[in-house]
C-alpha cells in the first residue's frame, strides 16, 4: 500500500515486541516534548500490560501501522467500560519523522470505525492541552473536548482534557 509517498505501509495488529515499541516511543516522545518523568512510562507500560491481559476481541481494538516493515505508530480501544462511560480510545502515537502523512487520521478512523461496528454508544479519551495536532485529528472525526481541569502528574502540571465522541 502506498500513502503519501511512504511505501509498504501496513495496518496490523498485536506481534511480538510491539507492546515495548508503544511503551518505548510514548516514553521517549513525551519525556523528549513535555519533560515527562519516570512515572509515565511506568503508567503507559503497566496499563498497557493489564489491558492486553484483559483483552477481549468483540470489546477491544490494537491496530499497529508499520512503514517498510517498521513501526511507525499505533492506537487501541479499551471498551471494558464501554456500557457506561463508554469506549476508551488509548495509546495514539505516531513516529516523529511520519507525522503530518496520514498516518494517524488512519489509525483514528480504524479506532472510530471498529467502535461503531461494534455498537458503542460513546467514545472518550484523556490527553493534555498542547497537543495541538492530536486535537486536530480528533474535532476532525467529531469529538469535543467535555472536560478540563489542571493535574500534577508525570512531574508536570498539565492542563488534563477528556474529549468525547458520541456516536
């Protein structure tokens, strides 16, 4: 598949090592662009581990993108929650040096894509103030910010946001 000049793009879902890939690029990223601490990865890598513990095909969505056979970025759906707060997308990221090609529209919309046919009502995810192309991405598919409020945690003080999406 051919996408915005990239080559062998390819949408897959869990293999080996990619857990530590997702866990790894969020570490690096956030630490790199946001001064996040220890604390982070350690929440991205136990959170991560216990979901796919728990991970239950009909409720749950891991879709990984690689670009020339390497990870480029990933999203997931944690619908464990899914009959009251609603679906729970989690884990968005895209490779530095490929974002701004499409990639992480892709990976929302498969996100979306799978709630819908699944029969969610509502779909909701946490992230900050400042993460202005996430945002972009995600007002692109619908969603509209329900909640804000400033948290001390990963050694910052953030402007949390809870973005919802009723479908």
């Amino acid at each position: 598949m051919r996408e915005n000049g990239m080559n062998d793009l390819e949408f897959t879902d869990y293999y080996p090592g990619v857990l530590g890939r997702i866990t790894e690029l969020h570490a690096v990223y956030y630490h790199e662009n946001w001064g996040f601490d220890l604390s982070f990865e350690i929440q991205v890598a136990g959170e991560l581990a216990e979901f796919m513990r728990q991970f239950r095909e009909e409720r749950d969505g891991l879709w990984i993108v690689r670009s020339d056979g390497l990870f480029a970025g990933a999203v997931a759906i944690d619908g464990h929650l899914s009959d009251t707060e609603g679906a729970r997308l989690r884990w968005f990221i895209v490779e530095p040096s490929l974002q701004g090609k499409g990639l992480g529209r892709a990976l929302i919309r498969k996100a979306v894509g799978f709630c819908r046919t699944a029969g969610c009502r509502k779909i909701f995810l946490w992230t900050f103030k400042g993460l202005d192309s996430a945002r972009h991405l995600y007002e692109l598919e619908g969603f509209h910010v329900g909640e804000q409020h400033e948290a001390n945690q990963w050694g910052q003080l953030i402007q949390e946001q809870k973005f919802e999406l009723i479908l």
